[in-house]
C-alpha cells in the first residue's frame, strides 16, 4: 500500500503543479502590486507543511485512498483550467497589470478564487494519505486563515481596478468555495 500511496502523492502533485511550470506569464511588472499577500501564502504553506509530517505518518485504508484520489482529481482540473483561463495574468503575488481582464470563465463561473479550492483539495487530499484526521483539520483551518488573508488583498486589487463590475462579481459568486458566500 505504501508504494501505492506514494505514487498516487507524486502523481496528484505533479498533475496539480504542472500547469503553474507550463504557464506564460506577461514578465511586465504590474500596475499595482501588493506584497501583503505573501502573508496569507507563509499561513498557507505552515498548512501544507502539517500534511507532509512523516513523523505522523498513517497507512491509509482504502476509503480514504478513494477520498484522495477524487480530491486529487479535482484539485488537477481545477488548476489546469484556472491556469488555462488566465493566461498570462497569472502571477505569484497579489497584483493587477494596466491591461488586466477580469476572467469569468471556466472555473472562475463558480468560485472567484478556483486555485485557491485546488490547493484546499491538494492539502485535503496529501493529508487523507499521510496523517491522522486532528492534523487534517489544522491544515485546513491554517490554509482557510490564510486564503482569506490572499482573498480580501486580491479582491481589494480586483475592485480598484474593475470597481462595479467585480463588485457585482462578488455578488455572485463565491469567493474558493461553492456555494459559501
């Protein structure tokens, strides 16, 4: 079972971050940048980091090898596509170029934030195969403080930049997970 947990780990975390290497990005330095966010990331990766404790490392059953696989899954699509939908206004930092679109397709129809919610499915995913459940909860409570963090930055940027029409986006739509205004 380890051989097939581990290949399952390398295998979700390869379809997820693959996109992120394969991406073109505009190199222009932004209009508007802030590097608050960076933050919300230091929170985020404290949660991943709870996921990959070997010293707590679990032989996972079956279900919970189901659980992660579709987890997995989703977390793929959802970075492939949001990836895909913005194109070369992908960045690492919160930031907004002069030329910037708000993209509402794909992914971006259901949730405001979709790699945000592929990153929630990587750690939930990562935790079902290697930790006890109490460590799972952390991480994601850590990852939620800080997306919030990213979130509230990012969407202050987006509403600068497209005022009404963000703001009637965020009206609508949730912010990393459906349904959950």
């Amino acid at each position: 079972m380890r051989m097939l947990t581990d290949g399952l780990l390398l295998a979700g975390w390869i379809g997820w971050g693959l996109p992120f290497f394969l991406i073109k990005r505009s190199g222009r330095t932004p209009q508007k940048l802030d590097r608050r966010a960076r933050w919300g990331i230091a929170v985020q990766g404290v949660a991943f980091a709870l996921v990959w404790q070997a010293k707590w490392r679990i032989a996972p059953d079956a279900s919970r090898a189901v659980v992660a696989s579709a987890s997995f899954a989703l977390a793929i699509t959802l970075s492939w596509g949001a990836t895909r939908a913005l194109g070369r206004q992908w960045r690492f930092d919160a930031g907004v170029n002069a030329d910037h679109e708000l993209v509402r397709a794909g992914a971006y129809r259901v949730v405001r934030h979709p790699i945000y919610l592929s990153m929630l499915c990587l750690i939930m995913a990562t935790g079902l195969l290697l930790v006890p459940a109490w460590l799972i909860v952390a991480a994601v409570g850590l990852h939620i403080a800080g997306t919030e963090i990213r979130v509230r930055i990012e969407d202050r940027l987006l509403a600068e930049r497209f005022g009404g029409h963000f703001r009637e986006y965020q009206r609508n739509v949730p912010a990393y997970i459906p349904f959950i205004r």
